[in-house]
C-alpha cells in the first residue's frame, strides 16, 4: 500500500473548483514532484495534504490514516514555505527548535537535535543570528532544518528554491537530492521549473487547471507524454509539433515528408487520422551527433531560419513544411541562417498525437 | 530623486535653508510660549505676579506653588491638593491602556489571521465605533454603569476607555497584521502553537513599533479625558483632568495663579513622559503602517 494517498480530493473556492478530483499514490521515500503552470492548484494541494486548508471532499492517507480531520500538527509534516516564513523575532536556534519545544522536548534534547541538523546543513556559526542577517540561501538552509529537525513522515516543499539565484538553485537542488538519498525521506515538492522536476522526482504529477494530465516517472513524462500539453510543458525547448495525417501506415506531414511511424506506436493508426508528430529537438540533429543505435533515422533537408549557440551545443531554428523545426547540433557545425542543412530525425523517439484529443497515440 | 543641483545655486539654496530654520524657530517659540508662562508663573509668588509682568523671569524662584498643589490645594471643599487625583488618573489609565491595547491586539490578530464569515461587518462597526461622539455614549454609557454598579468608580471609567479606545486599536492592528506574511502563522500551525501561543510568540514580539503608536495614542486620549471623567466620576474618585478644573475654577478666596499653573504643568507631565520615552518610536511606527498600509 502506498505511504502516501490522496483519493478523489476536491477543493472548491466558492463556486470555483480550484481541485478537480486528485488521484496521487506515493510509496514510502518516493520523491514526488508536483508541477503545473501557474495557478494550476499545485499549492492548494500541498495546503491540503498539509491541513492548512480543508478539501470540499475526498481523502488524504498518511501511512495507512485517514488524516483529512488531523490538525496540522498532528499530521506529522513538515513544510518549506516559498518565502521560508522564518519566525523574525527568534534566532536560527530559536527557529529551527521551535517545533520540539511545541512538542515538550526538554531543553538539552533539543539542543543537541538542534546542532545535529545545523551540522548537516552546514549552518553551526549562524545559530545565534536572527533571520533577518542572514543572506537568501542561508534562509533557505534554516528552513530546511526546521523541518528536517522533526523528522516527519512527509515533508512538502512549496517552491523552495524560486527566491534564489540561478547558480545557488542547482546547488541547493543537489543538496535536496543528496539528503533524499541519504535520509530516504518521503516527500512532495512543488514546482513550476521542469529541470527541477526532472532532476529531483521519483514521480512527476504534471497539472493544469486543477486537472492531473501525467503521473509517471521523469523519463516517463518526457519520452512518453500523456497528451500535447505535457509535451510542451516538459522539456525546453520544446518539443517539436508537426502537423499531418496516416496515410498507408505512414505518417504524412503537412509539409508533404512521409515518415515511418514512430517507434513509440505499436498499432497505426486509422487511415486519414489527423495527428501532430511531437519529437523533441536533441532527436533532431546532425548525422554525426545521432544515436547510430536508432532504428528509424530519417534524413530530412530544410533551411535554417535562426542559430542559437548555447557553448555546449547549437539549437537551430528550422522551416519545414511550414512549420518551425527546432533542431539541436554539435556547437562546431559550420551553418548560418539562410543555409539548407540536413538533419536526420530519430523516429525512434518520436511520438504521435491525435490532432484533436491531444491524447497521444500508443 | 535626483536633485535638480543646476537650477539652484549654493547661495540661494543656503538663503532658502536659513529662511526655513527662521521660520521653524518663530513657529518653535510661538509654541513654547504658554509653556515658558506656565513654568515661571509656577514659580513666582503671588504678589510678584499680581505686580509683575508676565514674561518676566522669577526674580526669587520657589517650588511653593508645586508643593501646594500637589498637596494642600483645595479642591472644591477638600484641601489635600492634586496627588490623590492625580494617583486617580494613574490608576484610570494604566489598565485601560493596557487592556485596551491587548484586545487591540487580539481583535487584529482574529481579523486578520482567524478570518470568519462576516469579518468585515465585524471590522466595519468596530471601525464606525472610531466615529461615534464622546457626547452620544454619555446617556447610555452611565445606564450601563449603573446597571453593572460600576458608576462613580476607576474601574468604570476603566471599561468605558477601553470600550470607546477598542475600535481604535483594532484598526491599528488588524492594519499592521494585514501585511504580516500568512506563512508564518500556517508555519507555526505545523510546528504545533495554538491560537494563543502563536499570538504571544511570534505576533506580539513583532509588534514593537504598532505596540508604542497604540500606547501613545491611548494614554494621551485617556489620560487626556475630560468629558468621560466629569461625567462618571465625581469627587474623591475624579480623575486629574476634572480636579484641575475644580481647582482652576473654584470661586472661594484668592485666585492663585501660581498654583494653578503648578497644577497643570503636573497634569501634562505623564503624557510628556510617555512622548519622550517612546516618541522616537512613534514616527517609526506611523511610517511602518504608512507604507506596509
Ligand atoms: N481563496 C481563494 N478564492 C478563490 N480562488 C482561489 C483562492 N485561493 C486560490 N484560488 C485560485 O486557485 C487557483 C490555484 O491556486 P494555487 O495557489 O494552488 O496555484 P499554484 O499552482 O500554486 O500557482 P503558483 O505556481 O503561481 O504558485 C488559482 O487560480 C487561484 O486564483
Ligand atoms: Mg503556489
């Protein structure tokens, strides 16, 4: 049985249904990540798991326990707020302790828990300080002790790292990773950055609209997209979209190229089904950077309408059919706009979409 | 801002300032003119005032007239100065700033954080309470007095200052809440404080700055009263405002002015007290509320 179990969950605000009927199972130590646009009910979930606020109807199962009626506190969580919602009048100590103090624990117990997390964490010689002299990341570090001090049974974070800089987030995010491998923490984690979905998740739930669109695992999610909408949240850039239709069990692309199907299809097909080819740029490239194991490598000419190097690569812009192909080559190959070049589209990793439904095709 | 440094030059930006800081001090003096009578009116005699004039200094300074009126003046038939009056008003606002500013306080917190359906009606009559006269609570006020068997004592007065002062705490602090972060208090829910540890834990400690306007604005008003103190308490029970009325305007014997004057430099030291201890923080917090809004 799952550790964690979210079953039918509604959430209305008003008329409005902000939850539309959530369905999540997370084992014991999973890594769940959350992630949808904005305002897609991500942090309403997480509220709800937390207790903080009440679902208009279904269950939440904590090990086995129905908590839907549990204060928060006795849920046994732990959550990492955006803003880190550190306590401004205490001290880092004061802070960190202030859940087992909560608790009763006497004070040389908590002392030394409390120095057991900062040494983890790499905060020692900030324990006297309050919040406020303290820089974004190691607020950050505080409020990942004061959670991690309780060692509860799930902890939730909500966006934690989106108030820090570009290069503090990847490290902070390694870190996150690392205490996950090393405490086997159960854990859901709120986001609406893709890398750090893919890099952190056992599991990603992809939402919208309060809507679940994909439950799998990252490479799940990426290679195998539930519908469109997955496919162009996922991944950046995103993934190609081009438009055609099965003809003779082959995939005929607006543009008048005629495909295999992709190797993600087990069954073509009926004739004249209108569908869109989704294949992501990196299975876009030039013939000496393409997987020589692919199966289906198909070579295609088109000009290039815009280069982008990025130093460790090039994403070229483009036009086929017209429609704009993004393709990603070795950052040595020689082409400038305007020029044709020829790139060989790995079928092998493509995928098919009905044009209506957004569903994609198995 | 940028200064527009070249539309003006140093010397007429020099004149400019020398202007301001004349005016100011004309302002300043004008001010501190009735205070500058009243303390060497107190410490004049009776004859050197009768005789003198009044912006002279003292020729022989004396603290008669203090010791008089906190002491032996004679209020109307009693003659044992101000200072019981005086221990009156202390005792009068001490608790009813306190609790005024504690329920205050709580009402904020409820307004802000607790929110219930029909919290902005709540809010919306506790605010119209702001606007309602002194002189329209008078009847009703003294009716509930009487029916507690609260009337003529402090601790009547005390309740109608914290009834008449609540409406304007909550609004000082239910506006300081409104801009304290959500998460804290969800995150204090999950760390497991309740309603009142999460006040006196996290809420109060930082209130500092809204906490100190509160307390001014309160003991001024209060200490301040006039028509609430005349009104529910007579005699021996008065508070410091109506006996320096009586002592003032009593028609019996002498007028003296010198310790009239003592009297009421006595009266306005407590809320000068209150002023110079907190006012520093006083600015701060307005300026707090001012921007957090
Ligand atoms: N009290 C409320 N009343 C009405 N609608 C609300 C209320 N609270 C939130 N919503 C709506 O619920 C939706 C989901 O909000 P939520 O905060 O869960 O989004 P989110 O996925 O966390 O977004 P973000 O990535 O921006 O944090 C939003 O459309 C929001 O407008
Ligand atoms: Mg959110």
């Amino acid at each position: 049985m799952a550790f964690l179990e979210i079953r039918n969950l509604v959430r209305k605000a008003g008329a409005v249904e902000i939850l539309k009927g959530i369905n999540i199972d997370l084992e014991k130590g999973g890594f769940l990540v959350l992630v949808g646009p904005s305002g897609c009910g991500k942090s309403t979930l997480l509220n709800a798991i937390a207790g903080l606020q009440q679902p208009t109807s279904g269950e939440i199962i904590i090990n086995g326990q129905v908590v839907n009626d549990l204060h928060p506190a006795k849920r046994d969580i732990a959550m990492v707020f955006q803003s880190y919602a550190l306590y401004p009048n205490m001290t880092v100590e004061e802070n960190i302790g202030f859940a087992l103090e909560m608790r009763g624990m006497p004070k040389t117990e908590r002392a030394e828990a409390i120095r057991g997390v900062a040494k983890t964490l790499q905060i020692e010689h900030l324990l006297t300080r309050r919040p406020a002299q303290l820089s974004g990341g190691q607020r950050q570090r505080v409020a990942m002790g004061r959670a991690l001090v309780r060692k509860p049974q799930v902890f939730l974070f909500d966006e934690p790292l989106s108030n820090l800089d570009a290069k503090l987030r990847v490290e902070v995010r390694a870190e996150i990773k690392r205490l996950h491998q090393t405490t086997h923490a159960t854990i859901v984690y709120v986001t609406h950055d893709q890398i750090e979905a893919m890099t952190l998740a056992t599991k990603i739930v992809v939402m919208k609209e309060g809507i679940i669109q994909q439950v799998g695992s990252p490479s799940d999610i990426y290679n195998r997209p539930a519908n469109t909408f997955v496919a162009d949240f996922m991944g950046s850039p995103a993934m190609n979209m081009l438009p055609g239709h099965i003809d003779g069990g082959m995939v005929h692309l607006t543009g008048g190229t005629r495909l295999p199907l992709p190797g993600t299809v087990s069954a073509a097909p009926a004739q004249g089904t209108e569908v869109l080819l989704g294949i992501r740029p990196e299975a876009v490239t030039d013939r000496s950077l393409a997987d020589p194991s692919a199966k289906h490598l198909i070579d295609i000419e088109a000009p290039v309408e815009l280069t982008e190097p990025t130093g460790s690569d090039m994403f070229l812009i483009l036009r086929h059919g017209g429609e704009a192909l993004t393709a990603r080559v070795r950052a040595e190959v020689a082409v400038e706009a305007g020029q044709m070049i020829s790139v060989a589209l790995n079928l092998d990793k493509a995928v098919l979409f009905e044009k209506g439904t957004g569903q994609r095709i198995a | 801002m940028s200064a527009p440094a070249d539309s003006v030059s140093p010397g007429s930006a020099r004149a400019a300032r020398y202007f301001i800081y004349g005016a100011l001090l004309v302002f300043a003096l004008v001010y501190l003119t009735p205070l500058y009578v009243m303390l060497t009116t107190s410490l004049k005699s009776l004859d050197e005032i009768r005789g003198g004039d009044m912006m002279a200094l003292p020729v022989a300074p004396s603290l008669d007239a203090w010791f008089r009126a906190w002491g032996e003046a004679c209020i109307g038939v009693t003659c044992g100065g101000i200072k019981g009056y005086f221990w009156n008003s202390l005792k009068m606002v001490v608790p009813a700033v306190a609790i005024s500013t504690l329920l205050g306080a709580l009402n904020g917190y409820v307004l802000t954080k607790w929110r219930f359906p029909g919290h902005k009606i709540v809010f919306g009559m506790m605010l119209f309470a702001c606007f309602i006269p002194f002189q329209a609570v008078l009847i009703p006020m003294a009716r509930v007095l009487g029916i507690l068997g609260m009337s003529n004592s402090t601790a009547g007065l005390v309740l109608v200052h914290v009834i008449y002062g609540l409406g304007f705490t909550t609004l000082f602090f239910r506006n300081y809440y409104e801009a304290f972060p959500d998460e804290l208090i969800k995150s204090a829910m999950i760390d497991g404080a309740g309603f009142f540890r999460i006040f006196w834990r996290i809420l109060l400690p930082s209130s500092g700055p809204i906490i100190v306007v509160t307390v001014i604005y309160q003991f001024t008003n209060i200490w301040n009263d006039f028509l609430f103190g005349v009104s529910f308490a007579s005699g021996e029970g008065a508070p410091m405002t109506v006996a320096l009325n009586n002592l003032v305007s009593s028609s019996t014997g002498v007028k003296e002015y010198n310790v009239d004057m003592a009297a009421a430099v006595i009266a306005a030291l407590p809320t000068l007290f209150v002023y110079i201890v907190a006012g520093r923080y006083f600015v701060r917090g307005l300026m707090a509320g001012a921007v957090k809004g």
